[in-house]
C-alpha cells in the first residue's frame, strides 16, 4: 500500500508517493490562481494518476491521501477557510477532491501542521508531548503539538502563531494587522531588512553581490564573517528569539522546532537564537530550540503520514 | 464538608471557607517576606484555625484546601519555582503545609489558574473547552484552557502569557526580559503611560487629581468623557488588543476571559479592546472577549474549588 502526500503552494503543486514514511517518488507542477479550486483539483487528480502510472502503480494500492495548503483549514470539515496565496476562501477541497478520486477520506490540512505532523512521526518532535513548531519561508508558518497531537484551535480555525504580534504600528502584514511574526522573521523580512542595511554600505561585499543576493546567500557570508552580514543576521535573531521566547513563555513546550528554508543555515542561525531566546525566557528549565529534520519535503510526508487527525 | 481557599499575595494572604462555591467567611493578614516559606505556613495554619473556630467548624470538615501562589509552580509537585513578589524559589510548599495540616492532599497552583478554575466551574468560561485568561492587576496573570481543563505546560512551569514579548527594547520586565505584556497591561504599566502624559498637561483635571489618581479613578475620568483619559485609555487598549489578538490568532481559543482589578472597568475597556482585536484577528470566525465573572475573590474560591488537577 502507498500514501499520496500533496504540497499545494503559491507557485508549484508538489506532490510524492510515500511508503514507509519515504518518499519513493515526486513530481512538482506550476499552481495556477486563475484555474481556482477547481483548476486545482483537476490538476491533482491528473498528477496523482501520472505519478502512479509512471512508477507502475495503480490507485487500487493508495490507503491514504492527504493535501497541504498555505492557509487557515478546518481539517475536520475538510475546508480551506482562507489561504490568501491561492486565493482560496470557505473552499471545500475535500469534496472537490473527492468528486475526482472517488473517496472521501481525504485529509485537508495546514501546511505547517503537515509538517509538524512528519516532525512528530519521525522526525525533530519524534515522542513529544507538548512543542511548538515554526516554518521560516515565504511565510511563518505554525503548529502547536498538545498531547503528543496537533492541536487544530477552539473554534475550528487551527492555529496561526506566526499572526502573534510582535511590534505596535510595525510593517503592515498580509493578514491586515501590523507587526506579526511574520513581517520580521520570514524569508522576505530578512531581506527586506538586509536591503535597509545594504544599502548604507555601497563600499561592502554584499553591496557588490546585491543583485543575486538571498536568503541562503547571505547566511553564506556570515559563516565566511562577513561583519554586515552577522549585524543584519543579529537583528533578525533579536526579532525571532522575541517570538520563540514568548512561545516559550506562554506554553512551556519541551522544544521549539524551527523549519522551512531558513532553518537550513544551521547554527549561524541557531547558536545567537538559542542564547538570545533562552536569555528571555522566564523558565529557568525551559524546553530548547532544536533544527527540524525535514526540509522541502516535509509538506508532502506529512501529508503523507496523516493518522491522528487531532483532536 | 466545606473547603479552604488561600490566596497568597505579595501584601496579603487572603482565605475563604467556600462551601458549594460560595465563600461563607473569609479573613486577610498582612504577609511577611521576611517570615518566608515557614513563616508564611505558619501563619495560614494558625489562620486557618482561627476562621474555622470564628465560624464553628472544625478541621475535621474540611474536605480540601487550596493554595494559591502569584508566580510559576509545579503543581504534580506542589513546588512554587518562582514567585518574585513572594521571594519563593524552589519551595516545597505543599510539603510545608503538610507538615502544619497532617494532610498531603493539599493543592498548590498558580493564582490566575485558581482564578481561571474559578471561572471554569462557576463563573465566565462555564462549560468552554479552548479559552485564554488574563488578570490584569499588579501583574499579569495567565491561564490557558485546553480540553475543558487548565493546561499546566509541558515541561512542568505552567504557563506565563504575562510574559509574551510585545515589544523589543521595550520597557524592562520583573522578569528581566524587555517589552513583556506584563510592562504594557498591568495596572502599574496603565499608572506610568497616564503620568507620563499628563505631565504634560498641568491645565488638566488629570493633573489636578494627580495625587489620588489611580486605575479605578482613571476609568472614572474616562467614562465622565474627560479627552485625556479616554487618550490614555486609548494607548493602553492598543497595546493590550496586541497581546489579546496574538493569543486569539495563537490558540483560536473561544473566548480571551479578563479578569483582575483593571477588568471592573467594564465596557470603557471592554468596547475598544473588542473593537481593536477584532480587528487584528486573523480569523473572521473568531472567539469573543468577555469580562471575568468573579473579581477580587477569584483566587480564593478558584484555589478551593480544585476537583480537575490539570493534566
């Protein structure tokens, strides 16, 4: 038996077939806005049937299939409430999925609690009870593991920690608010903020390499000790181990896990993190700040590995 | 049967005899730092004893006794680990209560969770599965609701929201952090933002009442419509509608519950706290923000009606 795990993102439709907690296939395909949720669903089914065929298996074998989307989801109603990126509102994706695989036991979920959902099986959360879970991306995305499940909101919503805000009047967020989480510590805030810096230093390496400079980039040049890259590096880690420590502070987890393409640059990124976030913590013995295991594919595996469907 | 309910202050400890959650008699003694832990079981015993014999009851009635503790505690344990305005650090409370009622049943929590049970079995969240709860007072005080039941962490400390992060570099903290919730929306916090302002209008009431000026008072002037407090309510609802969004966009609990001294102001607070988180919610099916039910009294009758220890 195989599991079918979809990543839907803002540009591309990733998708892969998991065995095992492995994937043993993937195939990614450009998002579409203008096809809507319908466009979308065609898409899947015409991809999932691709992917089966091209590796010699048949729909017979999938036991599980399992959809990830960048927004707000009510998993137990199977609908996308708002995800502003696919322009997604009040969706049933479940139902229009079902239409086309003719089942309906599909598991729609957010994004991050996908991921979350294959740190805890087999990844950074492996065997906890109670932990926080952060993608830095595009976004900042959030899960919140209670009992050893992802916690899905009171009110059917889930949850969205990286909506918590963190600066009055700060940079005007997608959400409408001001001053969230993710104005500060996704991939674009960062570079947003290295750019401010940057610019006031036309005589520097970076300012050179200004116009192929990126997130991954310019964690390059602090590893090398390039000194403006660490100033604009420690800034970002003031604004994120605000966020971690006050998640620390209002839930006491076991960990803190940090994900997404960010947590790729390892300890130049986790080592001034830990120190700051756990010099603000209230807790003398606080949980720690750990790198999530999974990288890109996280989405698509836990997806994939959906079984406790929460609470 | 009747039931004990201590609420140990940095000024007081206050005590109910509470019976089918109704304190029936309640006394208040001043609480000595000096006496510390011993002193201060010494003199609950000898309390105790005093507000049974003053109402004809014995010792021998009492089916439960709670106590109450403004700072972070493990409650399995019954070890206050930190409560600042206390000097408590480390201590076996319960423990030392033991020693002084011969009984080890005695529960020894946090004072916004005793006032959260309060409000959980009798009061504003009855019957609420997912809620967030504030004391705003001297401190801020938290509590957090999952499952019907009050959440006590996960790594053994509680929860302390108090401690949020809401602006960097912002006002230091009791705690030794920056620009906690605690520095923006206690009552202390409320005090110095409406000196600050009125400082520079000695033309005003404000300031001509400047000696006698407390929160109470303040909401007066406010209600009265006088414009310089309404301004200074107007900041602290900002910075409050912050911290009250960031837990509705965290958790999607289905109420954000105030209690606490600050909450007695009614609708002047409540209006425009509404109005703002709302506003920054991230939800459009969001929970609400409701008043707390019990007030001064919250503590005493939440540390007696202990029955659900937590998880």
């Amino acid at each position: 038996m195989i599991r079918i795990g979809v990543d839907i993102g803002g540009t591309n439709v990733g998708m892969g077939l998991v065995e095992d907690g492995e994937i043993v296939a993937k195939c990614s395909e450009r998002f579409s806005r203008a096809g809507g949720v319908e466009g979308c669903c065609d898409r899947i089914r015409a991809q999932a049937g691709e992917l089966l065929a091209g590796n010699g298996r048949t729909f017979d074998e999938v036991e599980w299939i399992g959809a990830a989307v960048p927004g707000s989801v009510n998993r137990e109603k199977g609908i996308v409430i708002d995800a502003y990126n696919l322009d997604f509102h009040d969706a049933p994706l479940r139902e229009r999925l079902a239409e086309r695989f003719g089942r309906y036991d599909i598991d729609v979920l957010n994004d991050a609690d996908a991921a979350a959902n294959a740190e805890l099986h087999s990844g950074a959360m492996k065997g906890m009870r109670t932990a926080a879970f952060i993608t830095l991306g595009t976004g900042v995305g959030f899960s919140l593991i209670i009992d050893g499940r992802i916690f899905e909101g009171g009110m059917g919503n889930g949850t969205e920690g990286g909506h918590m805000i963190l600066r009055s009047n700060g940079y005007r967020c997608s959400c409408g608010a001001r001053g969230c989480a993710e104005t500060l510590c996704s991939a674009p805030a960062l570079m947003i903020k290295a750019r401010r810096v940057i610019k006031a230093h036309p005589d520097s390496a970076l300012w050179r390499n200004r116009r192929k400079l990126n997130a991954k980039a310019l964690f390059e040049f602090a590893k090398n000790g390039d000194e403006l890259a660490l100033r604009i590096l420690d800034e970002y880690t003031d604004a994120l181990s605000d966020y971690v420590a006050s998640l620390m502070n209002l839930l006491d987890p076991e960990a803190v896990c940090i994900g997404g393409g960010i947590s790729a640059a390892g300890e130049i990124l986790f080592e001034p993190l830990r120190r700051k976030a756990y010099g603000k913590c209230f807790f003398r013995n606080h949980g720690k700040v750990i790198q999530a295991h999974y990288l890109n594919d996280a989405g698509i595996i836990g997806a994939a590995s959906g079984v406790a469907k929460g609470r």
